[in-house]
C-alpha cells in the first residue's frame, strides 16, 4: 500500500481552527499542519477552518487552499463569539465526518502545530481530553503582561474553585484533543456561552461526563501578527459563566432541597389536618405525615432531581432503598426528636417538626445521594 492508500483507511483527526481576520497568519498555518500529517500515523488530519465573515478576507486564502489540500475545509458563520464559532465547527466535523478525534488550536500562531502530533498521540482510551497546558511545569507565557497573566491564572482558579474541577490545571486553553465519542456525550447547547468562556464550559461539561484528562505542557508565546479579540464583555460573560457552572454542580443538592421543603409541607399540612381536623393522636399523626411526604419526595427525585444519574436500580427496589434511608433517619431524627422535643422539652409542637424535619433531610441526602442514586451504579 502506498502512503496515501494507508492514509485513507486510518480514523479521521478534525483540526478546528476558528477564525477572525487572520489573514496574515492563515496561510503558512495551514501549510505548516498538513505538513504534520507525515508524523502521524494513526490518524488522518482534516481542518476545519470556522470563519466569521472576517473583513480581512481570511476566508479567500482558505478557499485557494483548498484547491491543494483536499482535506481543508470551511464554515462560514455570522460573528457571535469563540464559543459559537467552535460548537459550529464541532457540529460540522461530527456530522460530516464521523471523526475519531476533535482538536481545537488557535489560528494566529501561539499555539504551535508540532505538538498536535503530541496530543494526538496520547489520545488512547485511557485519556480522552488531551489539553495543552500553559501552567504545568514545563509550561509557560513567555510574553504575557502581567494583567493578562493575573487574567489567565485567577480566571482558572475561579473555574476550578466554582466547578470542583481539581485535576485540570488549565482550564481555558485553547489546544485541546477530544474523543469524539466524549464531546458527542456533552449538551453544548445547556451553555450559554458564545465567547472564550466556552473554553471552561466545554471543559467543565466533559468532565462531568466522564472525561479523563491529561495535560501536556504548551508555551503560549506571544501573537506575531494581527490582534487579540479577547473584549470586555468576554471577561464579564466568564463571571457570569461561573455562577453558571456553580449552579449546575450543586444544582442536584439545591433540587434536593426543593423537594424536601415540598416534602416539609406536605408533612405539615397532614399532620396539621390529622391532629387539628380528625383528632388522630399525636404518637400516630407524624408517622402517617411522613409516609406522605416520603412517597411525595420520591417521586419528585426519581424524576427531577436525580433524573440524570444512571438508571440502574428498579423503581421499587429504588422506592425501597428510599423508604429505608427515609425510614432510619425518619425514626432517629425526626420521630424520636420530635416526640423528644414535644413531650420532654415541651416545645411547641409545629416548631419541634420544623426542627425534627431539618436534622432529618441532610442525613437522608447523604444516604440517598450515596445508595439510591448512585452514580455509578
Ligand atoms: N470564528 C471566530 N469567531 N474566531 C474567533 C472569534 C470569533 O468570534 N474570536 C476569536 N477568534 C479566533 C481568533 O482568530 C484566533 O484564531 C483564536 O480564535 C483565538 O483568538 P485570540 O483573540 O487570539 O485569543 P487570545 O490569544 O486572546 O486568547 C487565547 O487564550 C485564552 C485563554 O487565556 C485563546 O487560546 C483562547 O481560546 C483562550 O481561552
Ligand atoms: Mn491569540
């Protein structure tokens, strides 16, 4: 088999470049990847050059390249930020294509094309995000201000603080290697993000699916030619982006307590109307309340707040383990407090089970969030 016969059975690499007014830097870029393709052998290069209308013409010199390098190929968009740009070329390169790998690289000349062959490389199974990373020793920005470098490393400690992700050190970079079968797992579209705050999302959502990452160290040297388009407001989306991210890794435990103050009243509210309409006695009233207000919480968590994790368990053997976690904590903290406060204490009775209810709904979380959602089950 000659070269390029072996070439076109190996699985597809789509190298996405995204684009705004490169024109000076496009040209000897592209040359400089495909040249590439010689050192690697287990993939073939396709480039996907996502370009934004650039004013400068950028899409010009990609069109006369691609009458040499049949594996260069464009999408042209309206200009709505990085992030957009990125989900478009993502998009197009996993609908087109059915590629093994995705990357994604800086098209103005601070990443530089001899580690793709590097990151492609470490792509085996065991690592499916493969990140070049300006701040793991060998690493470096040789030509950051000092603004831009405290831009740089607080806005990762910011992502990794609000995210819980602890074993990425570079959480913004922009020279990235992904499976395929990874990225395909993650919904893009659940952020919001257009601009360069996309690069912490997309990092932030293929962990969350069971991403494993390896970084590699990358000098990020400084732009040679046209002009940085990192603006302002891409600085507030970041922020913004942060209580975003914050808000989807505690959102199954704030869930969690929506339901239980759902569940609270529920309990309340028969047990008010036992003891104050139908005379039950107080040592019957709160159990009959919590049977209620247990069936009514499983049912919201099975189906809203735990509805993501993997669905391994049946219902009843779910509604069981439910019923146990609820029961165990339901007799300690709940039942026994509350019969404790009311009847030795002599507390009022409504604030006992305010009481009894709290002291009973975060061991119940622990117990449930561990047993009957597992995550990996
Ligand atoms: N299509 C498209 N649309 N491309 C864009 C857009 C856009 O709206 N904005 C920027 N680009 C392209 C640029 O043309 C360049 O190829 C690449 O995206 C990176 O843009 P720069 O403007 O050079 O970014 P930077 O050097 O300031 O930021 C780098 O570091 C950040 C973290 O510190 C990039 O690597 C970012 O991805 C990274 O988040
Ligand atoms: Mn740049």
């Amino acid at each position: 088999m000659n070269n390029s016969h072996k070439i076109e059975s190996l699985p597809r690499a789509c190298l996405i470049l995204p684009t705004y007014n490169e024109v000076e830097n496009i040209e000897s870029l592209i040359k400089e990847i495909f040249a590439l393709q010689s050192n690697i052998n287990t993939h073939r290069l396709h480039v996907i050059v996502v370009d934004d209308h650039s004013p400068d013409g950028t899409a010009n010199i990609v069109g006369q390249q691609m009458k040499t390098f049949s594996r260069l190929h464009l999408v042209s968009g309206v200009k709505t930020g990085l992030g957009d740009a990125y989900k478009r070329g993502f998009s197009f390169a996993l609908e087109t294509f059915n590629p093994d790998l995705l990357l994604q690289m800086d098209a103005d000349g601070q990443h530089e094309p001899k580690v793709i062959p590097e990151l492609i490389k470490l792509a085996d199974k065991d690592h499916d995000l493969i990140i070049g990373s300006r701040f793991i020793s060998g690493g470096s920005t040789p030509n950051f201000s000092k603004w831009r470098r405290f831009l740089a490393v607080f806005g990762n400690w910011l992502v990794r603080w609000f995210g819980g992700i602890t074993n990425v050190k570079d959480c913004t970079s922009g020279f990235r290697c992904i499976k395929a079968n990874l990225i395909s797992k993650c919904n893009l579209g659940v952020f919001s993000t257009k601009g360069y705050s996309f690069q912490s999302s997309l990092v932030y959502e293929l962990l969350r699916n069971g991403g494993k990452p390896i970084e590699i160290p990358i000098i990020f040297s400084a732009r040679t030619k046209g002009h940085s388009k990192l603006s302002f407001m891409d600085q507030v989306e970041f922020v913004f982006n942060l209580t975003k991210i914050a808000y989807r890794n505690s959102g199954e435990f704030i869930k969690y307590c929506f339901v239980g103050i759902a569940g609270a009243i529920v309990n309340i509210s028969v047990y008010i109307l036992l003891t104050r309409y139908f005379q039950v006695r107080i040592e019957i009233a709160p159990l009959v309340a919590l049977e209620m207000s247990i069936m009514s919480n499983f049912i919201l968590d099975n189906y809203w707040t735990f509805v993501e994790r993997p669905r391994k368990l049946s219902l009843i053997k779910k509604a069981i383990n439910f019923h146990l976690a609820a029961g165990f904590t339901g007799l300690v903290f709940y039942y026994a407090l509350l019969l404790f406060m009311i009847k030795i204490l002599g507390f009022n009775d409504i604030f006992s089970i305010i009481i009894s209810i709290m002291a009973g709904a975060i061991s119940n979380y622990l117990i449930n969030s561990r047993y009957t959602w597992n995550k990996t089950n």
